[in-house]
C-alpha cells in the first residue's frame, strides 16, 4: 500500500515497561539491518494504524499492546511512519520476524546501541527517552 504521494504508510510502537524502559527492536532487514529502532512496520491494506500496530508490535515482540495516543510522524525514504504509545497487556517478549533482537533499554542502555538514524533525535524532540 502506498499513499498519494507514492510514501508507504508505517507504525511505531512506543512502549514502557514498569521501570520506564523502552522496548527496542534490532532490524533483521533493510533499511538499517542491525541497527536498534521502535519495533513496527508498515500498514497493509485494509488495516488501520491501530491493527497495524498490534499485529506488528506482536510479529517483532511477541507482546500483546493496546494502542495508545499519537506521539508524532517522522518521514524517512519512502516511509511515513505514524508513532504512537501503547500499553503491554501480555504475551513474552521475544524477537519475531524482522527483529534479530528484542530489549527493555534503559536511558543509559540506549546510549550505547547503534540507533536508526534520527531516533535518539526524536525521542528527545518527543520527550519519549526512556528512564
């Protein structure tokens, strides 16, 4: 699915564990293999950004969300990606399909992974660092 301007609609998920930690994914696949991010991928047709996410959000973590409030979008190549905070209801964090990883990171543990491009920038922008 692409939108009129030829960009490819895409989610994020901005989750917290009980300590203030948020979960990251490391990329299985291009763009940015190895590289740490927010887990998500892209809208398929008939999904809304909401359906996105949780089937997303459980293919890369295993965990089951509930998709919360709008956080921001960010444009990156051909990808407009729609970022929203979500609560865990359940399910065992494990790396699925397009993550070779899945961690809690704390402010510190963040500071240290080879980031996407930009993310540490957009968290801070979005006050969404982890504790």
């Amino acid at each position: 699915m692409t939108l009129g301007d030829g960009s490819v609609p895409c989610v994020g998920g901005l989750a917290y564990d009980e300590s203030g930690r948020l979960l990251l994914v490391q990329r299985a696949n291009e763009p940015g293999r190895g590289l740490w991010s927010l887990p998500g991928g892209r809208v398929e047709a008939g999904e809304d950004d909401a359906a996105a996410l949780v089937r997303e959000m459980a293919e890369e973590t295993g965990l089951v969300v509930q998709p919360g409030g709008l956080v921001g979008r960010v444009h990156r190549g051909t990808y407009e990606i729609a970022d929203y905070r979500c609560r865990v209801l359940g399910g065992t964090l494990v790396a699925g399909d397009d993550a070779l990883d899945a961690r809690w990171c704390d402010a510190a543990t963040l500071l240290e992974l080879p980031l996407v491009p930009l993310l540490l920038e957009t968290l801070r922008e979005w006050d969404a660092l982890p504790r």
